[in-house]
C-alpha cells in the first residue's frame, strides 16, 4: 500500500481497500495518519456533549431499533418540558457546555413545546443546544433554530437508497435528504453519519457512505456501530465489529479533517474500551449521558448499553478520567464549527 492511498483516500476503490486490508501494518498506517490529521486540525482537546434522552415513544419503523413503535414490550417514558429543562441544567452544573435533546420522533411534544425548552434552556443556561428528534416538518426545524437552537443531528443511517428502503419500512430516503437540506438551509451547525454493519451493507456500501458524508460536509459526524435488539425484525443479525468501526472512524477524519467526530456510546457498548479506540483513531467528542437516572434502561435503543445504573455526575468524572488517561483534555468552550470556534482552526488549549 502505498502512503498517498492513507493520506488521500478520495476513491470508492481506495476506502474498500482500506476498509478490507488483512494487513496489521496497513491498518495501523491508518490510524496513525487519522490521529495525526485529527491533533493537526481539531487538537487534542475532547468535546464532551450532554445526551438527554427525553422520550422513548417512537412512530417510526427502522428495523434495527428497540424503540420502533411495533416493539409493544418497551415500557415507554416522557419527560415533561420542565424536567427537561431541569435536566439541562444539571448538565451546566456538571461543566458541560453543549446538551443534546434526543428522542424518538413522538409527535406529542408539539414544534412550540419544544421551542419552549429551548428558549428556557438558553435563558438559563450557557450551553449550545443540539436536536436530535428525526424528521419534523420544516416550520418546526425553523421554531427551534429561532428559538436558539445551534445544531441538529440526523443521521442517514446508509447512503444506499435500497437499503435504506429495506430497514425503514413505510419512510422515504428522499424525505431524509430534504430535512438535512433543511437544516442547513436553516443554518443549524449539521450532524449526520451512519450505521456501520447493517445486514446488507457491504464493504463497497460503507465507502459510498464516506463518501457521501464527504460530500454533505457536515460538521459533526457520528458512525455508530450496529447492535442487534432482540425485539426487532432483525435480531438474528451479527453486531458491528469493532474494527470496521475504527476503520470507518478513520477515514472519516481522512476525508472531513476539520470535523467534529463522536466516539460514540454504541462503540463504547461493543467493547469496553470503544470509546477511547475512537478517540485515538480520529474522533474528538464524546457524549456522555444526563438522562435521569431513572430513565436510563428504558431508553433501549439496543441491549447492553453502558452507563445504565450510572448517574450524570459519575459519568462526567468517569469520561473526564478516560480522556485523561489518553493523554488529552476536556475541551473549553461550546466546540461548535472549529472555524467558528478556533479562528486557526485548531484547539490549542
Ligand atoms: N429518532 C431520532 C432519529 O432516528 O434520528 C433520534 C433518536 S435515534 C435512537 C438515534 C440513533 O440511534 C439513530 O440515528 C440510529 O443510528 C441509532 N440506533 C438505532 N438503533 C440502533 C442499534 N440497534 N444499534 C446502534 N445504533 C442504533
Ligand atoms: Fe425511532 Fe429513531 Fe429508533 Fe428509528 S432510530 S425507530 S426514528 S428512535
Ligand atoms: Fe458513564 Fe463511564 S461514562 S460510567
């Protein structure tokens, strides 16, 4: 392999070859290049968002996910708007400097109720306020940006049109495309990534998933490996292994070095140093969980997963020593577009 294949991955043929490769040295080349990149562009500080996952109700059908509405043995929750609020605060209490609302896409929490958390939010609390509740109509995505909101995560889940079609009965790939065309339009701080290892994707998928994703340009990137929920239609399918997910991570950062890339909690569940493998091969944020407590295990996007019986001051002290013990830092400020945030564009904190 030859070392511009590692520095400049731009080919479909490329990425296969790297996501494919037998060879520890290969793989090794690429890490090392996706840790370099990410030091030189975003710097060694980490990025810690505050996940509050305020409703497990769900209308959608996506055939990997414990919350689907067809899961009928899911004890479902809602917090009321002032506990999410609430919640926010205890994440400024802690430290954290941007809280993330995430939900299943529940239609009883109308596009006013919450822009009235995000107003709340951001008159009590000086955090950046991320979305994440799937596909609304754009009059809402415009309430919440007016509203005070900073950035929006939706991921496409997968590039390819009929896979996407396959895993998400009664949705439209075309609609998913609209709404990030909205929010960038709308001028949301954008989110997007994918699902590595759905039954289905092949090696050949995943490098179109890059490259798509190196396309849209988004600000922050998410790669989460796939974990099979048993109350699914596809339950019998293998979990995400860890190495394509490090390989996906790093050439994320290959392709979109300026990134905010999560090491994310699914990675963290399939192996009990995910996170940090994340960190170390191109990611730079993490996202700790503020869930109440007693919220945690019903939020059952897969089994297994970790931080369950923690609260959110444990898992803010747990994280902060994770990143210490790699040798980085936690981040100061909102970590918003590293241009915005870093005029050199790098955090040198
Ligand atoms: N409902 C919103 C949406 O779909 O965009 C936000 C919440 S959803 C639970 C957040 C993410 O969870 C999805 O984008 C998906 O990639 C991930 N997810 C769902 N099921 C998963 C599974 N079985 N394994 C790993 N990640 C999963
Ligand atoms: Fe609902 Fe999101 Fe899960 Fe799909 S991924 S079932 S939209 S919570
Ligand atoms: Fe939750 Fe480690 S981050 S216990």
């Amino acid at each position: 392999m030859t070392t511009t294949l590692v520095e400049t991955p731009r080919e479909a043929a490329d990425l296969v070859a790297l996501l494919t490769t037998r060879e520890p040295a290969e793989e090794a080349a690429l890490f090392a290049a996706a840790d370099a990149v990410r030091k030189e562009h975003v710097g060694d500080g980490v990025h810690l968002r505050a996940l509050i996952e305020f409703s497990s109700y769900c209308r959608g059908s996506c055939k990997y996910c414990g919350l689907r509405a067809a899961n009928r043995e899911l004890q479902r929750y809602r917090m009321a708007p002032e506990d999410i609020v609430a919640a926010a605060v205890v994440a400024r209490d802690l430290g954290y400097r941007t809280v993330v609302l995430q939900s299943g896409e529940d239609a009883s929490y109308t596009g006013e109720m919450l822009a009235g958390v995000v107003r709340e939010i951001k008159a009590l609390c000086d955090v950046a306020v991320t979305m994440c509740v799937g596909e609304r109509p754009e009059a809402d995505y415009a309430l919440w940006r007016e509203a005070g909101a900073d950035r929006y995560l939706l991921r496409i889940e997968t590039s390819d049109p009929d896979l996407y079609a396959t895993l998400h009965p009664g949705m439209s790939f075309d609609n998913r495309l609209r709404c990030l065309q909205t929010l960038r339009r709308l001028d949301y701080e954008l989110g997007c990534g994918v699902l590595i290892g759905l039954p289905g994707q092949s090696d050949e998928s995943r490098a179109r998933d890059l490259l798509f994703l190196a396309d849209l340009e988004p600000d922050m990137l998410g790669l989460g490996p796939f974990i099979p929920h048993p109350q699914t239609p596809i339950a019998d399918a293998l979990p995400a292994d860890l190495t394509t997910t490090l390989r996906m991570t790093a050439l994320a950062r290959l392709l979109l070095p300026g990134a905010h890339i999560v090491a994310t909690t699914a990675l963290g569940t399939i192996d009990p140093a995910g996170r940090e493998r994340g960190l170390s091969v191109g990611a730079d944020v993490v996202m700790p969980n503020v869930t109440p407590q007693q919220f945690r295990a019903l939020y059952e996007i897969y089994p297994g997963k970790i931080c369950i019986n923690e609260t959110p001051d444990k898992c803010r002290g747990c994280i902060e020593l994770r990143i210490r013990g790699l040798g980085r830092h936690v981040a100061g400020g909102k970590g918003g577009r590293p241009k915005d945030s870093f005029p050199q564009g790098v955090d040198r904190e």
